[in-house]
C-alpha cells in the first residue's frame, strides 16, 4: 500500500497515488491487474478508486490497461519477428483470433492492415529525416546508472500541453524547499504518434531524485534501472528534439546492429534548468536517451512470451 503521509510528513495527493499506481501497471503490464488489488496500492476502497483513477488518468483502469496492451502489442506486430499468434499469447489472449477481433475493434482494422499502415508511416518519417538532423551533435553508447525520477502526467504531445506540464512541476518544485538547485530536469514518454491518439499520449515531466526522496502532492515515482543505452546530444527548438527522435527511431536504430530497444521509456534529459516559458523550448540543450540491450535472435520465443512488455521493440518482420 502506499503511504499518503510519506516520512517528511508531506501528504501525498491522491492524484499523486493515483499515478503511482498507473506506472506501477504501466511497468507491468503482463501481470493480471485487479482493481481491488490496485486500489489497495493506492489505499482506497474499490469503489472511491475507481472514481479517482478515472478523473485523474481519463479511463477506467481496466479498460486503460486493456488499451495499453493492445498499443504495445501493435507496436510488436509492427516491428517484431515473431508470428501474431506469440504476441496474441503475449498481449494475454487465448487464441489468436480472440485478440484479433479485440484488435480489430480497438484499431478498426485487421492487425496486417494496421501492420501495413504503420510501417509506411514509418517510412514516410524516415524519408523526411534521412540523414542525421545538424542539430544533433553526437550520438554515443552511455551505461547510465539506476535513477529515480519525480514525475507529474500530462496527457498530450502539443507544445501548449507540454509546457503546461512543465509549468506544473515548477509551482510543485516550490513547495519542496528540501530540493536544491540544480535540477535535473528530463521527461519520459512511452507511447507512440502513430499509434496512440494525440489527446492519450502520455508526457512525464520531472527531476532527478536522490533515493531518499518520499513523493508529495501530484508526483509519483519513476524507478529507472541501470541501463546501457543510446545518448543522443541534440541543440535546437522543441521542434528539432522531435525531429531528432524521428530520426533516431525511424533511421539510426535500425541501422544499428545486434542491439534493440529494452524498455519502453524513452528518455530526455534537459541542460540549463527548468523550462519556465515558452521561450524556453526554442533554445534546448538535451540528451535524448534510449535504452537498448544485446540482440539475440535465439531470446525471441522468451521474450514474446515471458518477457514481452519490458522487451518489446525488436526489429524484425512478422510471419
């Protein structure tokens, strides 16, 4: 259960809680999730979770979690180099036509056409950043090593919705005068633009945090492992750090060998402090960080089946 009075004594919004829990499934999404089991995490009855998972995430849980399989398990059909009946079995269904109807009513389309459709979409990104965008600088294999991060959602991928979220951790950064400058500003994301709709993209906005630290008010918690990862050093506009995660996505990564992405969140890490105004994303220096792990063709089985949605991103062609 998590505490709404964590040991500062600071109480821990239920909003905060809330999140928590999202990222705590989010992380997990194999796992059987039951509402009385995540609102016992959240330490409310089933009935008053509900309520509060809705209003602060936008769905109710089971049906947000059923959407989130159902986007991962997209991105996998379109990237992965397993058949659709392992990653039917993987997305939880016991047969493969059972997920392709869920799928089909989710997408409004059969998993090959939306196979077709989202590949060439992501060709036409690639055609559009062919080459390596001047205003990334570097590109370099990093270990990084574990990290906490305290978050708040915003929902959307807009500037408005963006720097709105921004603007919400500065006033919460206020009310914690046990953190001192400087900051470590980053933000993770983990959906895609060609999957999920525009008004559910989730946008984590937040610090680096020692492990010391205890969550207040609307935050949660990210815990990052420690990962090896691909650091790309991007200088430029809010528009150019999204041109360069095209690019480094739809072109760079692909062209790397025996490596493939190992965890959902992608990452960037912001120089300078805190954005506090909009002119403050046309002049950013960042780390774009992505996580990647050996590519072993032999582990696919293992990890279509077992270790799907912590290991989802392999490059491939589905049978």
């Amino acid at each position: 259960m998590l505490d709404s009075t964590p040991r500062d004594g600071r109480p821990w919004h239920t909003e905060g809680r809330i999140l928590q829990v999202a990222i705590n499934a989010e992380a997990d999404l194999a796992h059987p999730w039951t509402v009385e089991q995540m609102a016992a995490d959240a330490g409310l009855s089933p009935f008053h979770f509900l309520r509060e998972f809705e209003r602060w995430i936008g769905e109710p849980p089971l049906r947000y979690l059923k959407r989130l399989r159902l986007e991962r398990a997209a991105f996998w059909l379109a990237v992965a180099g397993d058949s659709a009946t392992d990653i039917a079995v993987a997305a939880g269904y016991s047969s493969r036509e059972g997920f392709t109807r869920a799928f089909a009513a989710h997408f409004r389309r059969s998993p090959a056409a939306f196979r077709a459709a989202i590949r060439a979409g992501w060709r036409e990104r690639a055609r559009r950043h062919p080459r390596r965008p001047s205003s990334v600088k570097s590109v370099r294999e990093v270990r990084l090593p574990a990290q906490r991060a305290a978050c708040l959602r915003g929902w959307g991928d807009s500037t408005t919705a963006i720097l709105s979220t921004w603007m919400r951790l500065n006033r919460w950064i206020r009310t914690r005068p046990d953190l001192s400058e400087p900051f470590q500003p980053l933000d993770l994301t983990g959906d895609d633009q060609l999957i999920t709709p525009s008004r559910r993209f989730r946008y984590d906005a937040g610090i680096l945090v020692p492990a010391s630290f205890s969550p207040s008010g609307p935050v949660a918690i990210h815990s990052l492992p420690a990962r090896r990862c691909l650091e790309a050093h991007v200088i430029g506009s809010a528009s150019d750090v999204m041109a360069a995660w095209d690019w480094l996505f739809d072109v760079h990564l692909p062209e790397r060998e025996n490596v493939f992405l190992a965890d959902h969140r992608a990452q960037t890490l912001y120089a300078g402090g805190l954005p506090r105004n909009p002119s403050a994303l046309l002049h950013l220096d960042a780390c774009l960080i992505v996580p990647i792990a050996p590519w072993r063709h032999q582990d696919l089985p293992a990890i279509a089946k077992e270790q799907f949605w912590s290991h989802m991103n392999s490059i491939g062609t589905v049978d």
